[in-house]
C-alpha cells in the first residue's frame, strides 16, 4: 500500500451522473494501487441518495483492496445522510493512516470538477 | 363458442377515447362498487348468520375430530371474505393525459431519463432481442432513454447481441439525427468558448486602461467615456462578478461545463447496453434482486426513473408517455412541474402465447383489473416485478435506511452493498417486499390499468407450479420477516391489503378440509354438522348464493371461464400452498428458481399425486354410497345428495390441474 493519501476534491452536486465519474476515479486509483483516499467535500454543495451510495461503493472498493476511504469538510447536509445511514463512523480514517495524512504532501493535483446536470 | 373464447376487447383502459377533463389525471370510482358494496354486505351478513348457526346449533359433538377442523375452514374462509371485502372497498379507475398533451405543457427538455432494465437469466438471447427492440423503439426522445440488458447468465450470444443491437439502433434515422443535433450543439459551444479565449487578454487589457483612466481622472474623452459606460452595462448584467473578466471566466466555465454534458449525451447515444454483473462463486447473490441492484451501484445507470421489464415481456411504444406524467405535480405557486412521492406505477401483465382455454390459468385480468384497483385506491398497488417504473430515488433512499440496518449489524454487509442496497433482497418474491418497504417509507404507487406490455407465460405444468409455489413461499415469508400487522409506518389500509394476500396463502389447510369431508361422510357415514337437511340448506343457500352473486360483480366484464378457471385453481393448488407454508416454518432454505420460459414437455402426473388421490377418492365414495343406495342401505339419502353435490362442485375443481396435467400443444406438423 501507498503511504500517499489521495486527495479528491469533488466540486457542486453529487447526484446519479456525477456519482459515476467518481466511481471511476476511485477505480483507476485502486488500480493504480493508491488505495489511502480521502474526499474533500467543502466544494460539494448538495448530495442526494445516489451520491450517498456512490460513497458506500467507494468505500466498500477500497476496503477490499486493504485501503481506506474518509471524508473531511463535510457540509450538515450530508453530515446528516450519514447519520440517518449510520455511517458516519465508517468514513473516518483509523488514528494510524490520520499520521499519514499529517505527514504527506498534500496533492492538489486530483482536483477534479462534477459537472451540474 | 368462438365468442367465449376470443379475448374480451375492453378489459383495460382503452386510450383511443379520451374524455377531456381539468388538470392531466383523475380518478373514480370503479364502475359498479356501489352494487357490490350492496351485495358484499348482504354476503357477509348472511355469511355471519350461517356461521353462528354452524357454531352454536350444528357442530356434530359427536365427531369433533371432523366437525372442529371443518368449523375452522368455515371461519378462516369466513375471515378472508371480510379481508378480501375491505380490500375491494374502494377500488379506482385512473385516466391521464400522456406526457405530450398535458397542460401546462411540460416542455421535452423537462423530460426525466429513464433506464429501461431488461432481466433475464438463461432466456435466449433471440427472445431479449425481441424485448430490447421493443425497449428501444418506446416512443421517447432518443437522450433520455438508455436500455440496459442485465444478463445474469452471463452469455457470451447475449453480450454479442446487445452489441448488434446497439450499433443497429445508432444506424437509424431518429439516432442519426440525434447525433447530428447534438454534433451542432456541441460545434456552437465549442466556437463560442474559442471565440471567448480570444476575448480574455482584451477584455484584461481594456478593463486595465480603464481602471487607469478612472484612477487619473482622464474619463473626458469620449472613447473613455462609452468605454466605462459600456463596463459598467456590462456588470449590470450579471452583478455578482465584480469586473467583466470575471464574468467572462464564468461564461468560459459555463461554457466548458456545457460541451462535456454535450459530450455525455453523444456518449449516451449508445443506447443498448449490456451489463452481466460478476458471480463469484461461494457469495450470496441475490437473485433477482441483485441483478438490479448492481445495475442501480455499480455506477453505469444514471436515469431518473427506471422501467423493469422481464426478459419475455415486450413494451408497447407508448408506455413511458403513458405512465410518467403520474410522477410529476404542477406547483401552481411557481408554474413548475415538480417530483411528488409517487414511487412506482404498475401496469397490468398480459400474455401472448396462451393456449385456448389456458389451461394453466394465467390470465389474471381480476388480479390486473379490480384486485390492483382496490388496493390503488387504498394506496398500497403492488409492484409485481415486470412491467413497472420505478422511481430510483425513491428505491435507493428506501434501500438505503434497510442497508444501514443490515450493516449496524453486520458490518460484512458491506461487501454486498450493491446487491442488496436497493430492491429488497430479503425474500424471493422481491417485488412484493420492495412494494412493502417504500410503502413504510411513505412513498405512493399507483395502479395504471392500461396493457402496456405483453410477455410469456409458462406452458407446462411443471413451470407453472413453480411458479405458483415461489410467489406462495415468497408472500409468506414476507409475512415472517416483516409482518405487515406490525411493520412501522405502513397505514391501516396498507396493513389489511399486505395481510390480505399473506393471508389467503394460508388457504391450503381448509381447502384440503373442504376435500376430504365428503370422502370420509361417505365411507364412514361421518358427518361434521348434525343438521343435514332443510335447517342447513335454509342458511347455506342464501349465503352461498349471494358470494356468488358477490364475486360475479367483483369480475364483470371478465369472462366467466376465466373466473372459473381462477377460482378452480385456488383450490387445486391446495398441496402446493400447503407446502409454502410448511417450507416457510420449518425454515428450509428457499431458493428463487427463474421460472423457465421454454415449455418443458411431459406429462405431470406425479407432479399433482395428492390432487389425483383425492379425485379418485371422491368417485370411489361417490359410487360406494351410489351402490348401498341401490341396493337400500343408505341410510339418509337428503345427506347423500348434498354430500354428492359438493363433492361434484369439488370435482370439477380439481379437474383443472389434472386437465393441464395431460394437457399438449397440438403437435404442429
């Protein structure tokens, strides 16, 4: 496993179309064996249902491949979809991998952009 | 008898005559639910009567072991009556005007997407062809309606058709000038975002001169002058950006956001797409149920409504523009058309290669006609699995609060989110479970009694039987995970129409009671009710005639042979409704076995051994007693008779099964 954390910074609403480019993107980074992710969600403005499970796909794609998946920046909407999910505790990074995040070079480079259908 | 075999023409909602009437839908009152709320009372009061009277004067005390099971049979056919009676109390009629003609007018790019979902196990991919052009060629525009094949049997001919197939469809006219269109579009956008470019180092320079002529008080000149005024129009426009090049960066952006949905929608022309989800091996995979569910995550489908079609059940063009205006309400305060909480609309199922007679009985026009209309006006229409649209959201939401029940549990449960985060996985019989839950959730489906897709029915015995005894299973096995009497959130009315089915699948029990009372009165003279006479045809006359009359009015309009056929096989199934519920209790695992499409040929009589035991019982009896009457020994002949005519009523019953038991296609030469 990569000790880099990958940074995604996804940008507008996570709905059904956008969900799926995310899909991807988590894929080719499982792929490419870069399996320490985490999501800033401070440019998601809104996330529905199909957003919501885009995340437990993710998750559940990166926890087979041995790697984690967390969430920072999380707005109260969808602080709230995870809690009714009860999933909230289930995006977190565990205490080991949060010292790589500190001692990583944060990468900018994976800015990517949702376009709003 | 060509006339009684020929199809009524007029059993749905014909859509030639459409009255005109406020607002885009309606609903009624189905026609004649007033006479048969009349008749339904007097039924069941009279029903009551007899019952009092089979309870307090005529229970033979002297053989209970007979009387008390037959007593019980009485009762609960008694209370199935009451549940069916509430269930039909309010049945509606729908009528709306399709997706074009409402008013105000939704215009086509307000038009949601939809994914038509095809599923299919080990069909042959000739037939998915059939239902995958008919998918396609649904009248709906080309962009917003993609057709998914989910082959769950993983076949190499049904991958290579679906790769035919969608290659053929972008050939056709309507796809080519699609793309055209969309080619346009995009060459439009693409000019404009050039044309831009070579605007921004302009637009820096001149808002940086005037930014200077401004800070030096040189604004005399004319040029100036309409310069700053032409600025300032220019901010006017959009005031939220602070100078004209920011304005022109979100234009670019805009615009670049523009040509990649562009770009999408291009992509999107490919319209059949394939989608065999992985099996492996040692893993759950939900049937079914997992089948769409990866379809729903595994993040290749987008669209907004979903349209579930078995592999065999072929879609009438007119179907999304017929079914879809049900999902949006005008908000008059905004003069928009917004989502409601309408969660999925069911149309009838029909079928196309029913032998003469159907022998099988599959027509089901009092299920798919009054039965659905009834639990429609009760809000509680059942989703039966084909020939449906659903609401992704409302699915995925419902999926959702399930799944994270499933994983405060279990956190493995995440492994097969995909198969079981959506449609209710939890059953065999998915569709009624996934009906149950969006139901608890609060969502609304409705009942749309217009054929608009017809499909194959099994054409053997043995099929047929399956299939019957997974919907019986599955139904049952709802009820003892979810009871639908204590399931949250569901409403009264909800509550009785979910009983109601789970209830009469109970039915076995009393139906072999009502059997086998004859067959033991005649080779034992044992009778379960002490008055046989005039005391009992006094009550159980009037009382049997008006459940007749009752159930007539429940079915006008449909063929009497049908009702019959209907009727004849809710009670020879006995053995297979008895075995549901034994298989449900003791726990034995259920498997969801794909009913076969292709008629499997044979003759099934060790299929329906305890059918054939009891019929040929009953004539055993029938002819003993036929024999102690002739030679003068009988005893009560009054007795006899009512005895011999229920057991006819009984035999004619049965011959149903045995029939399509021996029953073959003409050979075709």
């Amino acid at each position: 496993m990569s000790s880099d954390v990958k940074v995604l910074q996804p940008v507008g609403i996570l709905n059904a179309t956008c969900a799926n480019k995310l899909h991807e993107i988590i894929s080719n980074s499982i792929q490419a064996k870069q399996t320490s992710i985490l999501i800033d969600c401070a440019g998601i403005e809104f996330m529905d249902s199909m957003g919501l499970s885009c995340l437990i796909m993710s998750l559940k794609k990166v926890r087979t491949a041995g790697g984690s998946l967390a969430l920072t920046n999380t707005n109260s909407q969808i602080r709230l979809l995870l809690e009714v999910a009860a999933l909230e505790d289930s995006f977190k990074m565990k205490a080991e991998s949060l010292v790589v995040i500190k001692t990583t070079n944060w990468k900018n480079e994976s800015i990517f952009y949702l376009e709003n259908l | 008898m060509t006339i009684l075999t020929s199809k009524p023409p007029s059993l749905y909602t014909s859509n030639k005559k459409l009255s005109v009437f406020p607002g885009n839908s309606r609903s009624f009152l189905r026609r004649r639910t007033m006479l048969f709320r009349y008749f339904a009372e007097i039924n069941l009061l009279l029903g009551f009567w007899y019952l009092q009277w089979r309870v307090c004067h005529s229970l033979n005390y002297d053989a209970l072991w007979l009387a008390v099971p037959l007593l019980l049979a009485e009762i609960y056919s008694y209370i199935g009556g009451v549940l069916f009676t509430l269930g039909m109390w309010r049945p509606i009629e729908r009528e709306t005007k399709p997706l074009e003609q409402m008013s105000p007018a939704l215009p086509v790019s307000d038009w949601p997407t939809v994914d038509g979902f095809i599923t299919c196990y080990n069909e042959s991919a000739t037939m998915v062809e059939t239902t995958a052009r008919a998918a396609l060629a649904i009248d709906y525009p080309v962009t917003k309606l993609i057709v998914y094949i989910l082959d769950d049997g993983n076949s190499p001919q049904m991958r290579e058709m679906a790769q035919r197939l969608c290659l053929e469809d972008m050939q056709s006219p309507l796809l080519r000038a699609a793309a055209k269109q969309i080619q346009t579009e995009l060459q439009e956008l693409i000019d404009r975002l050039e044309t831009l470019q070579l605007l921004i180092p302009d637009t820096h320079a001149a808002e940086k001169f005037l930014a200077t002529a401004i800070a030096h008080n040189q604004t005399e000149s004319l040029g100036t002058r309409f310069l700053q005024n032409f600025h300032q129009l220019l901010l006017l426009k959009e005031q939220k950006h602070a100078t004209v090049q920011a304005q022109v960066q979100a234009e670019q952006e805009r615009l670049k956001q523009a040509i990649l949905q562009k770009q999408t929608e291009l992509s999107g022309l490919a319209r059949c797409r394939y989608i065999a989800r992985p099996k492996p091996a040692g893993k759950p995979h939900h049937a079914k149920a997992g089948n769409i569910n990866y379809a729903i995550f595994a993040g290749e489908t987008t669209g907004k409504f979903i349209i579930t079609l078995d592999a065999d059940h072929i879609p009438k063009p007119q179907f999304l523009k017929h079914v879809l205006p049900y999902f949006v309400t005008y908000n008059s305060w905004n003069g928009k058309y917004e989502s409601n909480r309408i969660a999925l609309v069911q149309t009838p199922q029909d079928f196309s290669n029913l032998p003469p007679g159907d022998p099988y009985g599959h027509q089901a026009h009092l299920f798919y006609g009054p039965i659905q209309q009834g639990k429609d006006g009760l809000n509680s229409a059942f989703y039966t699995g084909t020939n449906a649209v659903l609401r992704r959201e409302a699915i995925v939401n419902t999926g959702l609060k399930y799944f994270a029940q499933a994983y405060a549990q279990d956190e493995t449960s995440l492994e097969e989110f995909d198969l079981i985060g959506g449609v209710s996985s939890s059953s065999i019989t998915e569709d009624m479970n996934t009906a149950m839950r969006l139901h608890a959730a609060g969502w609304q489906s409705i009942y749309h009694n217009e054929l608009l897709a017809i499909g194959l029915a099994p054409d053997d015995l043995s099929s047929t039987l399956q299939q019957r005894l997974r919907w019986a299973q599955g139904t049952i096995q709802v009820m003892t995970q979810e009871n639908p009497l204590t399931k949250p959130g569901l409403s009264f009315w909800q509550r009785l129409q979910y009983f109601q089915t789970m209830y009469s699948y109970f039915s076995g029990f009393a139906m072999a009671v009502f059997l086998i009372c004859p067959i033991v009165f005649f080779f034992t003279g044992t009778v379960p009710v002490t008055a046989y006479g005039n005391d009992f045809v006094r009550h159980f006359l009037p009382a049997f005639i008006f459940n007749r009359v009752t159930f007539l009015i429940i079915g006008w309009g449909i063929p009497a042979r049908e009702l019959w056929r209907s009727e004849q096989y809710a009670l020879s199934l006995f053995p297979l409704f008895i075995q549901a519920v034994w298989s449900v209790i003791s726990k034995r695992s259920i498997h969801f076995k794909v009913t076969p499409k292709e008629r499997q040929s044979g003759i099934y009589f060790n299929l329906i051994k305890p059918q054939i035991i009891i019929f040929g019982f009953t004539i055993l009896g029938m002819s003993w007693s036929l024999g102690l009457f002739i030679l003068g020994q009988l005893s009560d002949p009054l007795v006899y008779l009512i005895n011999a005519g229920w057991s006819i009523y009984n035999l004619s019953l049965l011959w149903s099964v045995i029939g399509a038991a021996m029953w073959q296609p003409k050979s075709t030469k």
